[in-house]
C-alpha cells in the first residue's frame, strides 16, 4: 500500500473510532468520511462494508486480548487469568457501542469481516476457562460459547443508560457464578 493511502486508512481509522465510540456501531459510514474531510468513495475504497471498517477497527483489540490471554496462563492462577480475561474483554466489547450484537452474529457466519477476530478471540477465552476448569476453579457445565455470550450480555448491559452503574457489580456477579474454586467468594468489583 502506497504511504499517502495507508495515512488515509490510518486516518480513517482514527476518526472511525472517535465516531463509533460515540454513535454506536451503527453510525454513519457519510459522517466518518466527513468528519475524515475525505469523500465516501475514499472510506469505501478501503473498507467496502461496515463490517470491514469495524474489523479493522477491532482486531488490534480482538488480538491484543488474544496476546493477553497467553500474558494470563503464563503469569496467573487459572482463576485470575480468567476473570481478568473476562474484565479486559467486557471492556473492549463495551468501547464501541452496539458492536456486541455484531460479534455474537459473526461466530455463526463463516463470510463475515468479523467472524476470524471473534472466532479466534473466543478460542482464547476457552483456553483460559478449559484451564480454570481443569484446576477445578470454574464450573464444568459451561463452555467458550456460553463465556462469549456472557461476554457480549455484560458488555450491553454498559450500553444501557439505567443499568450502566450497575455493570461492574453484575460481571462480579456472573463471574462468581463462574468461577467455582473455594476463593471465588472474595471476588470484588473492579476499581
């Protein structure tokens, strides 16, 4: 890619972000490009659908929580590394409102811009469960799918104005429901 093309990508990018974080997942692809001062053809060029403007948007995100989930299992007990994975995951998922809707319909269709970053995002949580599990700090009777549903549940509940103060004190709920080992009870709210 030509370096004046990847400044425009890049650019893009920067502003799709500011614009998404603020209008949700379903803002204008017209006021991204405008707000860029550059024309939609230009925005479109690079990112033909939505779905691929969003997929660049998060897949630094998506594998940056990939990374960490390795970071976890290394440096972690298999209880820590999970409910820190699911903390550092419900916050990403919750940045750009309305994009949880599209993450869970992406695992299901193979043709999605989506579907690689979420499959391979999901894959990294059901390693840190299958290990919390093995260790006997996690329930047995769920799996990476349920995880990742819980994910996307916690992460809309911050989209909700009437429930967003109490979006930290439900994912300590549901990871408490999760975890199962004898120190899950001293789980507190994130700061």
């Amino acid at each position: 890619m030509r370096a004046d093309a990847r400044k425009n990508r890049d650019h893009l990018l920067a502003v799709a972000g500011t614009v998404i974080a603020e209008q949700g997942a379903e803002a204008s692809l017209r006021d991204i490009a405008r707000r860029a001062d550059m024309g939609l053809a230009t925005l479109l060029r690079h990112f033909p659908t939505r779905e691929a403007l969003l997929d660049a948007l998060l897949r630094t995100n998506f594998d940056g929580l990939t990374a960490r989930a390795g970071e976890l299992k290394r440096s972690s007990s298999p209880e820590d590394a999970l409910l820190s994975w699911l903390r550092d995951c419900v916050t990403v998922a919750h940045e750009y409102r309305g994009v949880t809707a599209l993450m869970a319909a992406a695992l299901a269709d193979t043709g999605s811009a989506l579907h690689a970053s979420c499959v391979t995002m999901r894959a990294a949580g059901t390693e840190l469960l299958a290990r919390a599990q093995a260790a006997g700090a996690a329930r047995a009777d769920i799996d990476g799918t349920d995880l990742f549903a819980l994910v996307a549940a916690l992460a809309w509940l911050g989209d909700q104005p009437s429930l967003a103060p109490r979006a930290d004190h439900l994912l300590t709920v549901v990871a408490s429901a999760i975890l199962a080992g004898e120190g899950s009870s001293g789980i507190e709210s994130a700061p």
